[in-house]
C-alpha cells in the first residue's frame, strides 16, 4: 500500500525511534488502509518496487503459508554526515549463495548496531 502525497512531508514521528520522541507521544496516523490516498499496488514474485524513502507505504497481512522476503537498499550522498556511526554492511558482489548469507550476516550486524545507537537517543 502507498499513500500518494505522502512523501512531499516529512517522516511520520510514528516511524522515528522513540528515542528521538523525547517523551512526546506520536501524532494519531492517517494514512490507514482506507484512506482515500493509499492505493494498493499488486507484486509478484520477482517484482521491484522503488520509492522515495519519505513514501508512507505499509503491506497487507501475509494470508500465504509462504514466507515473505523483503529487501529495502538505500542511497545518499557519499559526502553525507551520519549523526550516528554505525556498521554499514556492502552490497553482495554476486547473487551467490556464500555471498548472499554474508550479506543476511552483516544486515544482522547492522541491525544490531543501529537500535544500540538509537536506544538512549
């Protein structure tokens, strides 16, 4: 699901890490499954499906016994400054096996490294 508009505001502070809330209660979300703006956008496997990272965008329950795979990449500036160092891990070189459960690896180092710099914010 998409909200069309959407990314002309700002991030939603319902997605910000609550450390970044400093005690401030989220702001009632709008953009639900029947709101006149979201649209609903079919995929398939193998599909890509590419936005801005400000596009409020959700996905409907999984009702399949499959499991859902999801891979979000992102690109900035090589000059931007995070206000947080974390490990970022490298995309894989190839769509191998070994290669690929490295990445998986490394995306759980990532993960990790991120909510310990996000947690006292």
């Amino acid at each position: 699901m998409y909200a069309k508009g959407s990314h002309e505001g700002s991030l939603h502070d319902k997605f910000w890490p609550p450390g970044w809330l400093q005690g401030k209660t989220p702001a009632e979300y709008e953009f639900g499954e029947s709101h006149p703006d979201v649209e609903t956008v079919e995929a398939v496997p193998t599909d890509i499906l590419m936005h801005s990272q400000q596009v409020h965008h959700g996905s409907h329950p999984n009702g399949s016994p499959k499991v859902r795979w999801h891979l979000e990449l992102g690109i900035q500036d090589a000059n931007h400054v995070n206000k947080v160092q974390y490990y970022r891990p490298g995309i894989p070189v190839d769509a191998t096996l070994p290669s690929l459960l490295r990445y998986i690896r490394e995306m759980g180092e990532f993960s990790s490294s991120y909510q310990e710099a996000y947690r006292d914010l």
